[in-house]
C-alpha cells in the first residue's frame, strides 16, 4: 500500500487559492491539462534533436480525451515524454514548480514548438472539478511506470503501477453536482468537444475523442438511424495564421471569420500581420460590414481573442483595440507575452503595449487605403461606423483627433455624396476662408435654411450636418490644415460685403429693433438686418460656442441643464415683411408684436426648435386671417 506524503509548500492553503481564486471558469481545468500534455509531446520532440534512437514521426503523437458517465471519470491520455518517479515527486508534490520552465531554461527552444507552460499551476485546477485525480505515467527510457493519486490538499501518494507504453494519463473522477454547480457537463461528449474547440483548436497535436452519433441503419427501407461511435479529432491544430499568406484565399479568411462567429456578415476586409521582431505575434483582424446589433450599448464588449502559442487566453482582450478601433474583429496569438499565473489576463507590459501600438497603426492604415483604392466599401462601412470615428475624435477632450481627421466623411452640397476633409479643402476657391458647414434633420430640410443662401451664391461647398455628433466633434478639431470650421448659421461667415446703405438703414431703424427686441425679452440676444439673407423674409443667427443645433441635443438629455444658444433674429430689408414691420410699428404697437412673435416663431419652425406656446401661435395665425 502506498504510503501518503504531504505537498510541499503551504500546501493546503496554497491549493486552496489555486482552486477558489486564480481560475474564473471551471472549464479551464481542460485547458491547462491539454496544454500540459502537448508540452509532453513538445520535450520528446526536443529530446529526438539529441538522442539519435529517437525517431520523431509526429503524425504517431496525439491527446487523446475520454469522458465516462457511469464512473464519472474524465481521463486525458497523451503519448509525451512521461514522467519518472522523481518528476512525479518534483514536479507534481510542489506546488507552482514548473517542469515544462525548467525544460524551457535547459533547452533552446526553436521551430515554433514553444513551451506553453510556466507556472506548474495549471495541473491542480483539476481539483476545481475533480475529487480524485489520478496520474499514471511511463517515462521515456525507463521500464518502470508510476501512479500519483490525490483528493486534494491532504497530500498525495506515489507507487509502482504496470504500463505498457510511454506517457501519461490522468483521470479525474469528476464531483456531484451541488445546487450552485452542474458537475455533469464534464462528462458529457458535446460540452467536452465545445470546451477543446473554444481553448485548444490550435494545440498543434491532434486531440482526439470516440464521439458517438447516429446514422441510417444499412439495409433499412425506413430510415431507421442507428448509434456508432468512432474516433474523431476535435481540434483544427494548424491555426489559419501561422500558414503563408500566399496559400490562403479570401474564401478562407471569411470562412474563419464564420467559424469563430464574429459576425453573420461577411467582413469588408481583412488584415493578416505576422511580426517576427522585439516581439512576435501574428494577428487575424477583420473590418466588419455591418453594425453589430448591440454595438452602442453597455453590453457590447470590445477586443481581440488572445492566444498564446495557439491556446486560447482572453475572448476579450481590450487592450489591444483603441476605443474608436472597437469594431474590428479578430484574433492575436503571440510568445512573448507576460500572463499571470493563471493564464487568463495579462501583465500589462511593455510586450503588450508595442503589440496594441502595431496593430492601431495597421488599422488606420487599411481604412486608409481603403477610402483611397475601394471607395464604395469604405462608404458601406462609413455608414456603419461613422458615428464611432466622429464621437471618438470629440471624446477626451479631442485626444485622437490627429489619428481620426482623416477617416471622417460628410455629406457635400455641391458633390452631393460623402467626401473627406481632404478633399473638400482641395476644392475651396481662392477667396474662401472657411469651411462651412450647416446642421439639420436631413439634407433636404438643411438645402431650404434661409442661412445656406449667401454661402451658396458664393459658390462656396457646404458640408451637412445630420447627426448629432457632428458639430460637437467639428468643435473639437476647430480647424482642417489651418481653415476653420464656420457655421452658415454663424452671426459673422466672413463673406459679408461692407454695405454702407445696410449699417444706415440699420441705424435708421434702431428704434424699431429695440423694440422688437422687447417684446422677445429672454429669448434673442438682438435684432438686426440681415446681409445673408436673399429670399426668405427671417432667420435665427448665433453668436458664441453653443449652435441652435447644440441646444437641441443638449436638451434633449436625461437631466439636461437649460442651455441656451445666443440668438439673433435677422429680417431681410427687402422683403415685404420688412415693410409690414415698420408700418406696424408706426401706427399699431400691437401688431407689431403680433408680427414680431409669428416671425421669430416661424424662425423656430425653420430650424427644427420647439415653439413655446403652440396655441398662441396658432391663435396669432388666426388674428392674421381676420
């Protein structure tokens, strides 16, 4: 009877943390067992370079996983190098001894066939889902085979067992389900093979399980199916992007973007980046179609799938995608990053910054290129995802506008189609100070503002406005290769022609204005000619940082403050209405305020605002009529 040892270490609270605190999901315990016996297969590779009556044929090396319901038992069989007594002494009774660094840091590693494990935890996570786990193996070179047996933190034992081939296998006897947790699914086929596909599709061994399903009996004239069960590798081993670029099609690029399920559309673009510097890593990134359906939510989540050595170590990794990159799919494997002991988040280093660093500037410069050489796709995704590229480069205080001005698009009066910054400043005429722009529900409503009109008889492009974020994020960029940004709605555009008869008749006037002032108390800052205006009789101008436009939005929201854009009521001296308003105030004070209100009221209407008191307006009509 074999006698029972104590773990080394603080062994009982040690494993207790192992189980409870360093691992989140219990599915992991696969993981980390996979992983520990393709490191098996990996050291009798490298001992092959060295001993020459060892013959690598790695089509003969395999992982081999086998569930059992009536025992309960999960057993993980792999024809690695094995462990002798002392390994199973060393490397199994401490705890957190790695054999797979120790082997790491006698051996140069080469030929991609890197040593996954470092910590030696990964074995005891087993104990998260097991009560008993077994280990037998036969180490190569030696005759003798040994078993280590544990229930946990008590101890374990170690005797001489018979087995036939080198390896190890290890079986857990899996716990009962309790009322928080369901134990069973680590003996059921599907969970198992979901499990190894999601963590160790890329563990370059095959992993192999006898799966049972059903087929149509032979011979049966009534479909009858009937159950077999046969032996099926699970795992893809060769990851998509460790092959040449040159081997793989576009086909097989979206195929793998299906697979992983990053979307149900079929991605615009794809980048595949292999780096071999200070850092190696190679990257799968996709540039999606279509918007994800919770993408502007609090349950969207942004990041990369993470890999190291092709084993899954983060769905999510947001550190590798700026915020305004948060649609890009895809995946990163690398070597060369610092994991915590549990392989499941990343020391933020240096390794980890120049990867987020690299794949932010390919990125940017496949949309670029995209813009430049496949227009109509990059519309597609603009349309999309637009409305990210323009709140980044408002949000943080305008902190990305550099790395975003180029990306952005607006919808041009004169083009009548999206067009970039770029290409608008190209166009401006000589005598053109300003890029302009207009804001408004739609196109449509922004091409029949009263204030477009003096722009346009220019000549001068107009960009339009249509989302609430635009204005706020011209805002922050404030100027394009030196042309500042003006609203057409601006109480100065800068194109207005010194008109002497205009100051006089304003002058002349005066009266009038203040008085029309009065009556809007509270809601203009002035009233004044206009010199923008051609046809329409009234428009609302601003003056300051907040726009009409502005307001809306501000207001809008949850808890708003009551902000206020500073308006300015211009009329059109040569517009009959112009006429009315002096003779009214001439003759009847009363309709002068009649009049005054119905104009400003119409204004509001014009720019998509709110009227204070509709009955009012609706009964000022009425007086008109009568």
């Amino acid at each position: 009877m074999a006698r029972k040892k104590q773990f080394k270490a603080e062994s009982k609270r040690l494993l207790e943390m192992m189980i409870n605190s360093i691992y989140t999901q219990k599915e992991i315990f696969l993981r980390e067992l996979i992983s520990n016996a393709s490191d098996a297969i990996d050291k009798l590779y490298y001992k092959a370079l060295t001993d020459e009556n060892l013959q690598f044929d790695q089509d003969s090396y395999y992982i081999k996983v086998t569930p059992n319901k009536e025992t309960r038992t999960l057993t993980i069989t792999d024809t690695g190098i094995g462990m002798t007594k002392e390994d199973l002494e060393n490397n199994l009774g401490v705890i957190a001894k790695s054999g797979s660094l120790a082997f790491k840091n006698e051996n140069e590693i080469k030929d991609g066939h890197d040593i996954i494990g470092q910590f030696g935890v990964g074995f005891y996570s087993a104990f998260m889902v097991a009560d008993v786990v077994t280990v037998v193996s036969k180490a190569y070179g030696n005759d003798e085979a040994y078993k280590w047996e544990s229930t946990g933190a008590e101890g374990y034992t170690i005797e001489q067992v018979e087995k036939d081939s080198v390896g190890t296998e290890i079986t857990l006897t899996i716990k009962e389900n309790t009322e928080d947790e369901n134990y069973d699914e680590f003996v059921e086929q599907y969970r198992l093979q979901s499990i190894i596909k999601k963590y160790s599709d890329f563990i370059r061994y095959p992993i192999k399980m006898d799966v049972t399903g059903q087929r149509p009996k032979e011979g049966s004239e009534d479909n009858e199916l009937e159950e077999y069960t046969e032996e099926q590798t699970i795992n893809s081993m060769v990851p998509i992007w460790r092959k040449n670029k040159s081997e793989l099609t576009t086909e097989d690029y979206e195929n793998f973007y299906q697979e992983k399920h990053y979307g149900f559309d079929k991605p615009l673009k794809h980048i595949h980046i292999s780096v071999d510097g200070m850092v190696r890593y190679n990257a799968i990134l996709y540039i999606p179609e279509n918007i994800p359906f919770d993408y502007y939510s609090k349950e969207f989540e942004k990041g990369l799938e993470l890999y190291s050595n092709g084993v899954l170590i983060m769905d999510k990794c947001s550190d590798l995608l700026p915020d305004y990159f948060s649609f890009v799919k895809g995946m990163v494997d690398s070597e060369d990053l610092s994991l915590n002991i549990s392989r499941e988040m990343l020391q933020h280093d240096r390794q980890l910054k120049m990867i987020a660093k690299n794949i932010k500037s390919k990125i940017k410069s496949q949309l670029q290129s995209l813009l430049k050489e496949e227009r109509e796709k990059y519309e597609k995704f603009y349309e999309s995802f637009g409305r990210q590229l323009k709140f980044s480069l408002y949000n943080d205080f305008g902190a990305n506008k550099e790395e975003l001005k180029d990306l952005v698009m607006f919808y041009s009066s004169t083009e009548k189609k999206l067009v970039t910054l770029e290409e608008y400043v190209s166009r401006m005429k000589e005598d053109q100070k300003y890029i302009y722009y207009a804001t408004g529900e739609s196109h449509q409503r922004i091409e029949r503002l009263p204030q477009t009109e003096m722009v346009a008889e220019k000549g001068f492009e107009i960009l339009y406005f249509t989302e609430d974020i635009d204005e706020f994020a011209i805002k922050i960029l404030r100027e394009y290769q030196e042309k500042e940004f003006k609203s057409v709605s601006s109480g100065d555009l800068g194109i207005e022609e010194d008109n002497e008869s205009t100051e006089t008749e304003q002058e002349e006037n005066k009266e009038l204005f203040e008085e029309m002032k009065k009556i809007l108390s509270g809601k203009v800052k002035d009233v004044r000619i206009s010199k923008r205006l051609r046809n329409h009789p009234v428009c609302i101008a601003t003056e300051g940082e907040v726009s009409i436009e502005m307001e809306k939005i501000l207001k809008a929201m949850p808890d708003s403050q009551d902000v206020q854009a500073d308006k300015i009521l211009e009329i059109n001296s040569n517009h009959e209405v112009f006429k009315s308003l002096k003779d009214a105030f001439a003759n009847d004070k009363e309709k002068l305020s009649l009049y005054t209100n119905l104009l400003f009221n119409q204004a509001l209407l014009i720019e998509g605002l709110p009227i204070q008191d509709p009955v009012e307006f609706t009964n000022d009509m009425c007086k008109i009529m009568v």
